[in-house]
C-alpha cells in the first residue's frame, strides 16, 4: 500500500454515505493510504480498506448530532 494521500473536495448535494463509498473506491484504485475531504466542516479520512457500511451510518448520524470534528474511516 502506498504511503500517500490526497484531499478531494465533495460537491453539494452529496450524502455522507456517498462520499465515503467514493471515496474508498477512490483510494482502491489510486493505492493510496487515504482520500481525506470535509464534510459539512467535519475533516474525515477514509482508508482504502474502510468498512463503509459500518462507518458511514455511524458518521451520519455524528454529523447530524454535531458530535464530532475529526472521523477516521478504517477497516
């Protein structure tokens, strides 16, 4: 796996849950260690072996709740 990672920026409209499912799709086929990117002022990084059904559900609704300002999307 490469040691590097790349900023992306999310377009409105985008659901949390859509942009970590592309953003480690992103990571997958650029072999990188991680796409990092904000989310409604939330910094997130997710990885390329990200558990996205898991996290993402769990993101959401730490977003909606205004729990959090750093998430990390692993495996």
């Amino acid at each position: 796996m490469s040691n590097l990672s790349i900023n992306v920026e999310v377009l409105t409209g985008t659901s949390v849950e859509q942009a970590i499912v592309e953003a480690k799709d992103l990571a997958q086929r650029m072999d990188l260690a991680f796409v990092k990117f904000t989310f409604n002022g939330v910094r997130m990084s997710v990885s390329r072996d990200a558990d996205v059904e898991g996290m993402s559900w769990k993101c959401g609704k730490a977003l909606i709740r205004g729990e959090v300002e750093y998430r990390y999307v692993t495996g």
